[in-house]
C-alpha cells in the first residue's frame, strides 16, 4: 500500500509555478515565454531584469536563469518547436548583453 507524504497532500500547484508567480527575481511581462519571436522573448526578459530592483544576480545572469529554468520546467511538455525558440532565445540574451562569442 502505498502512502502519501504529508508535503503532497492538499497541494494544488506545483512548487516550480510558485516561482515563477512570486519569484523575488524579478516580476516578468505576461505571456513572456509564449512570444513566438526569440528576439522578442529575449528583449522582454532584458527589460524586466533592467525593472527590477530585487534581484540579487547581475541582470545577464538573472535573465538567463530565469530562461533555463523554464525550459527546465517545461520538460517534455515543450514542443520542439518552442525549444528552438527558447534556446534562440537564449543566444539572443547574449547578443543583447555583449556577451555572444567572437566570430572565428
């Protein structure tokens, strides 16, 4: 027989979208993660990281954090098609932040 543990009982909501609602980080625009343009994503992050006095990463590092972890926490739910756009995403945060590799 098995048996609940006592955290899981009555819980509603999964810990992760508790983050993602009142995470200290930062307070993210509405829909961020479903805008269909990379560029897009990554400029909305920028601006919200730059709003935010929270924070207590360098804001590159706050954005992309918060970038992984969705990804993270999406896990096999995410289409590969949005994975593309949130890793694209993810290249464009450096592009934005001057952090992009040389080119060789």
């Amino acid at each position: 027989m098995k048996t609940r543990s006592k955290s899981s009982v009555g819980r509603k909501t999964k810990w992760s979208a508790q983050v993602m609602a009142k995470s200290d980080a930062m307070d993210l625009e509405t829909g961020v993660f479903k805008l269909r343009s990379a560029a897009a994503v990554a400029r909305s992050l920028k601006r919200s990281v730059e709003a935010s006095h929270r924070r207590k990463a360098p804001p590159f590092r706050s954005a992309m954090s918060m970038l992984t972890f969705e990804i993270n926490r999406a896990g096999k739910n995410l289409t590969p098609a949005r994975l593309r756009v949130l890793n694209q995403a993810k290249r464009e945060l450096r592009k934005i932040f001057g952090r992009a590799p040389e080119p060789e």
